[in-house]
C-alpha cells in the first residue's frame, strides 16, 4: 500500500505543472477555442480557468516546498487533508 500512496503523492504534483502549460499554450493560440466574442482578451475562457486550475492544484507543491525547507508541520494538517 505504500508504494500506491507514493506514486499518488508524485502524480499529485503533476497537475500544476501540466495546466500551466495548457494555459500558456491557449495564450499564445489567442484562447481562440472557447473564446464567445471576436476580440476578446486571450485572458478569458480556458486561459483564465487553466490558471484559476493552477492554483487548485498548488497544495502538494506547497507541501513539498515546505518540507524540503524543514519547516515544521502543523501536527492538524496530514496528507489526506489539504
């Protein structure tokens, strides 16, 4: 059962990093997929939802962060509760 934690806990970290990239790509396209009016800001649409997605998925980095730096854990907050 470790080893399936383990490689949750690694594919918890791959979803910022993938909606950034999703993000950035819809930018550079002018977010013309899913954009409703002709002319609208490439910030709107999918481009906005993949950077508010990025910021969702921001808690395993911030775990990860804080660990590596030696900070202590708050002894409420584990692993299972975000």
């Amino acid at each position: 059962m470790t080893m399936a934690k383990d490689y949750a806990g690694w594919l918890s970290l791959t979803a910022s990093p993938i909606f950034a990239i999703m993000a950035a790509m819809t930018a550079q396209d002018g977010g013309s997929l899913c954009l409703s009016a002709p002319g609208a800001s490439p910030m709107s649409g999918m481009t906005g939802m993949y950077l508010l997605m990025i910021i969702f998925h921001l808690p395993p980095w911030l775990r990860l962060i804080a660990r590596s730096a030696g900070s202590p854990r708050n002894p409420s907050f584990t692993e299972n509760n975000p």
